[in-house]
C-alpha cells in the first residue's frame, strides 16, 4: 500500500448530515505541534483520522464489526483534549457520563492507536471490579484482531495470516504482539503494552505510565486513594500523556466531594465533562401517528428545560423509561444534568435537591468567623475551673462561624460532638434556635479537648446561658470539663434521671447516641430540613448532608452515615439538638421571631411546637409523680 493510499484511506469526510463539530478543522495545528498525532507506516496522522480509517466495533443492534464512526458525544471529548492540549495544559479528563454514550470506547481506541503506532507508550486501565475488566480488555483484542478489515486486501492478509501462523503479512498494520505472562495485558514489539487491572490498595503504583484511563472510578473501593497513587505515575511533564477519569455517578460520594465538585471548579488541572443523554443521536424511537403518549409529568418538566430537544427523543427516553418505571434508576443511567445523576444515585438522609437549592443561595456571601476569649483558672486540687470575662472577637481566620447572633429573652441548644482523640476527627459544635432550629453557629476544628471543652462553655454563656450537652459515645471528659467550670444548664440524660444517686454524677449529663435514639435523631433533623430549608447557613455542614447516606450493613439494614472519608460530626451534633432542646421550654408561640429564613413560623411548626411543649409538661409530671412513689391506677 502506498503512502497516498494510506493517506486518503485515514482521511474520511468528518462532518456529517446533522452534526456541527468538525474535527477536522484542527489537523493543520495539531500535524504541525504534533499533539495527538501518530505515525502509521511513516505517515503522520491526527489520532481520530487513524481511529476512523482503521478500527471496527460491535454493532449493537447486529452484532457485526463495523467501522468506528465518532458520535456527537465522543467528539465533544475529543475536542475537549484538543483544546487542552492546544492551550498548553496537560490532558486530563474527568467525565461524568449518562449510560453507553461511548466514551469507554473512545478512550479504548485513544490508547489502543496511541500503543500501536507510538513506542515506549505505557497504558493502565483501572477497572472497579474483575468482570468489568475482563470486558474492558476484550473491546482491545476485538481492536487488535480487526484492525486490518479496513484494508482493500483484507481477506487476502487474513487468509495468509491463517496459513502462517506466528507470522504477519507484508501489507499488515498491526505492530507484532508479543506473548505476555497470563493476565489482561497486551504487550507489543514496540515497547508499548496496554494493561487493564482492578481497583486495590496497590493498584498500579509500581509501574510508570504515560496514559492511564480510571474506568467508573466511582465505584471503586477506596477511589481517592488508589487514584491518586495511580495518577502520580504519569508524568505531568510529558505532552503526551493523557489521564481519563470516566464513570456513572454513585451518589454524593468521594468521587462527587473529592473529585467532581473541585474539578468543576477549576481547582484541579482536570477538565470536568458532562454530556447528557440527548446528546446521544441515536436515542430516538418513531413517534406514533397518535402523537406524543401521556408521558409522566417529571419528564415533561425537564423536557420544558430543554426545548432543543425532539418528541422522538422524547419518545425513546419514554420508553426506555416504561421498561421498570424507576425514576430514580432513569435519572442516574440517563441524566439530564449532572446533579440529576448524584441525587437519583444516592440514598442521602436528606432532600438533596433541598440542598443544592441551600447551597446556590450561600455560595458568595460573606461568613462571619471569629472566636471566644476568656479568663481561665484551675484549682491547686484541678476538680474547679473558673472561667470569666467571656467575649467574642472577630477575627477571619476564626474557627467559630456565627450566622444569628444572642436575641435577648431567647432560648438557644447548644451541642458537641467531640474528637475521639489526637490525630482523629474534628470536633463540632452547633448552636440553634430553641423553637426554630435556625443554625445560629459552628465551630469545626482539631485541636485540644480542654480548649473545645471551653469553647463549648464560651458558647453556652453568649447565647442566654443556652441548654448544652455533648456526646457520651466518644468519652465523658468534656462533661466532665464542663462540670469542673460548673456550667448551669446542662443536658440530663434522661434515662439516667432517675438512677442510683451513688452513680457517678459525670455520667447522667450529656447525651448518648445509640440505636434507640439515632433514628429519631436523623429524622428529625431531616423532617425540619424538609420543612424549612433555610435553618441551615453554613456550607460545610450542607456539604456533610450531602455525603450523609445510607450504607447497607452486613446485615442487610441500611445505616445513614458519612460515606467514602467524608466527614458527619458537625450533622450528628446537628442531630442531637432535637433531642436536647426537649429538655427546655419553647420561647412562647406568639413571640416576635426574627428567623433567618424569609417566613415565620407557619402554622405546622406552630403546632408541632406545641405538642413538643405539652409532651414535655407531661413527662415531667410522671417523673414526679415517681419520684414521690404516686401512682395513679
């Protein structure tokens, strides 16, 4: 074959009846910086020409090899390198795609041209779990195997090919595979070799790479770990190196928290990419003579978003959608946006659509930050700690964030949850609004117990002598702390109310959370939440909602917890307020209430206020009644 044979046999026409983006406008710069460009038998080429020109894929609906032709979402990817690569950045990817959109494929193709026709070209593929990468190294054999059939004398090659076993055609493009030890690695005379492997704690990390593909890293075990480790054996200083982050989503993770969210804003060098399912040409079904079916108002609503898109697409994300009737199931394999994808593949305690709602609102505007002061002493013996002169200072680089600040004649809950020690979590502390459950303000920061233990004193005096309590499940000692300063309105455990005298009195304040009251707990929090968004002011305790969810357990029930390395402390104190503030009267119905959120209380709330104030009144009187032995038959 001559070299304009080959030329023009890799330089089909591009752009297409229907399709806008023409990749070919960018040959000239990229053949001329040599940025994805190979050589196939001494000719150079822009990488998706050679794609194009040589490689066969499965067609779906016949199961036959076909010429690769990119779709309209495979070259919003690939313009995406382009431009990377043209600016000068490093090529690095992280897609966030709908189901079968092809990228999988593409990026197969990338490394496959890139291995065969570059030397020296070391290629990973990190799959999450052992079956996906047994088919992930089967779309490389099919590549490999297929690569002639573009060729005039296709059958010929073959034929010879079959006769000479071991041995290669003089026409043939295929580099020479080497044999390997047994596992899912291709190994060429070149130097380069692809390699597909799993997910694990030393995934990867002994090799060096110049394109590594992390295939729905969001279902990796560990993902920030292992990826991180994997990344760093790509060169950032090779211009020909790649790394493609490719996945589904699967809910408000690490990969969404640790990964998605910085990269969408800019604070990483990958690129974020979302193509939704519409941008799938080939997702379309025949309408009906009748017309459009009664489709399920949801979808008419997002279509109402989206007018550029067509009744039969329309019609075939219908369909599609009828096959189990899974709103949720649709919405993370098809989504509309990327949001749709996190929230439908969660199981987050709280309303998530809520929370990105809250978010939008606060990103931008200003926080207050700052800090308490104090005078401390501790006796000679160490059992008293005077605390005096509270005051609150501000200052910007502050651990503490206030939002409402002290309303006089008010009632406020103050509650920690506590680090477990040095070089562990951080400890929380929130404040509230007694009736409301407005967040007033946070405090999350490592540091020393008996500094959070005072920080914690500190705000129970500034908010009106607030009720406050801690949790017990990570130890008593900031009960205790507190005790020693002799704070005066500090949470009972209930339970504990009416024990042996002669227990240790440390032990009956604070609060325990355990499964008798964790649900309740959440729920409430969650129900309040639900009710009135707007009680939460701090993004950070809306970004550990968001990652609040729930994890299947060993025995089958679902646990709501932090998931992936995220973070619950500032949540769980949250939490825990709707069980303390019980142990204090509400401010008066009637009363003015200056709320951050735009209403006041609505007659719900009033009324649950109520109740809450008449169940305390008579759990109160039936504490009495025992502890006077009046029983009343």
């Amino acid at each position: 074959m001559t070299d304009d044979e080959l030329f023009g046999l890799l330089n089909p026409e591009l752009k297409r009846e229907g399709e806008e983006l023409d990749l070919g406008a960018y040959d000239n710069e990229c053949l001329e910086k040599d940025i994805l460009v190979v050589s196939v038998k001494g000719v150079r080429l822009p990488i998706w020409r050679v794609i194009e020109g040589l490689l066969y894929v499965k067609d779906q609906d016949t199961d036959e090899f076909v010429p690769f032709k990119l779709r309209w979402g495979q070259k919003l990817l690939y313009k995406a390198l382009l431009d990377q690569a043209l600016n000068g950045k490093p090529m690095r990817q992280d897609i966030l795609k709908a189901r079968q959109l092809g990228f999988s494929t593409l990026i197969a193709a990338i490394i496959i041209v890139c291995a065969m026709f570059r030397p020296n070209t070391k290629c990973v593929v990190l799959a999450d779990i052992e079956e996906h990468a047994s088919n992930i190294f089967e779309i490389y054999q099919a590549f490999y195997e297929h690569l002639d059939d573009s060729l005039p004398n296709a059958k010929e090659i073959h034929a010879w090919e079959e006769d000479n076993p071991g041995k290669q055609h003089s026409d043939s493009l295929k580099p020479i595979k080497k044999r390997t030890r047994a596992g899912k690695m291709m190994v060429f005379d070149n130097g380069s070799r692809i390699q597909v492997i799993v997910a694990g704690d030393n995934s990867g990390r002994s090799g060096s790479y110049t394109i590594v593909h992390s295939s729905e890293t969001a279902f990796q075990p560990d993902l920030i770990k292992t990826n991180r480790s994997l990344f760093k054996t790509v060169s950032i200083n090779n211009r020909h190196s790649m790394i493609f982050i490719e996945t589904t989503a699967n809910g408000y993770n690490d990969y969404k928290t640790k990964r998605w969210d910085l990269d969408a804003q800019g604070k990483t060098v990958f690129n974020p990419l979302f193509v939704p399912w519409f941008k799938n040409r080939d997702y379309v079904y025949e309408v009906p003579a009748s017309g459009l079916p009664q489709v399920d108002s949801w979808i008419y609503a997002k279509w109402k978003q989206h007018p550029e898109i067509t009744k039969e697409q329309i019609m075939w994300y219908w369909m599609r959608f009828t096959e189990d009737g899974d709103v949720d199931g649709m919405l993370q394999e098809f989504p509309w946006d990327p949001s749709d994808a996190f929230i439908s593949s969660g199981r987050s305690a709280f309303d998530t659509k809520l929370i990105k709602k809250r978010l939008d609102e606060l990103i931008g505007k200003d926080v207050e930050r700052g800090y308490f002061t104090y005078v401390s002493h501790t006796s000679d013996d160490g059992q008293t700690i005077s605390m005096s002169e509270v005051r609150r200072e501000s200052d910007n680089s502050g651990e503490w964030k206030f939002f409402i600040l002290p309303r006089r004649g008010r009632h406020y809950v103050v509650s920690c949850d506590p680090t477990k020690g040095i070089n562990t979590d951080k400890s929380a502390i929130v404040v509230t609004e007694q009736n409301t459950s407005a967040q007033c303000a946070v405090f999350n920061a490592k540091g020393d117990i008996e500094e959070v233990a005072k920080q914690l004193y500190c705000a129970g005096i500034y908010y009106n002598t607030a009720l406050l309590s801690s949790e017990l499940n990570t130890g008593p000692l900031v009960i205790d702390l507190l005790l020693r300063m002799g704070y005066p309105n500090l949470y009972v455990t209930q339970q504990q109310s009416f024990q042996d005298y002669n227990e240790s009195i440390g032990r009956k304040y604070g609060h325990d959370t355990n499964r008798g009251n964790r649900d309740y707990m959440i729920s409430s929090f969650a129900m309040a939440f639900r009710n009135n968004y707007r009680i939460i002011n701090d993004i950070e305790t809306l970004q550990q909602m968001e990652t609040f969810q729930g994890v299947k357990q060993k025995s089958g029930l679902v646990k709501y917890m932090a998931s992936g390395s995220a973070h619950d402390d500032i949540v769980m104190a949250y939490c825990a307020t709707f069980v303390i503030r019980q142990q204090q009267d509400f401010d008066p119905v009637n009363a003015p209430v200056e709320a951050p959120q735009e209403d006041t209380l609505n007659s719900y709330e009033r009324r649950q206020i109520e109740l809450m104030n008449e169940h305390r009144k008579a759990r109160e009187e039936e504490q009495r009644r025992i502890a006077n032995n009046i029983f009343v038959w």
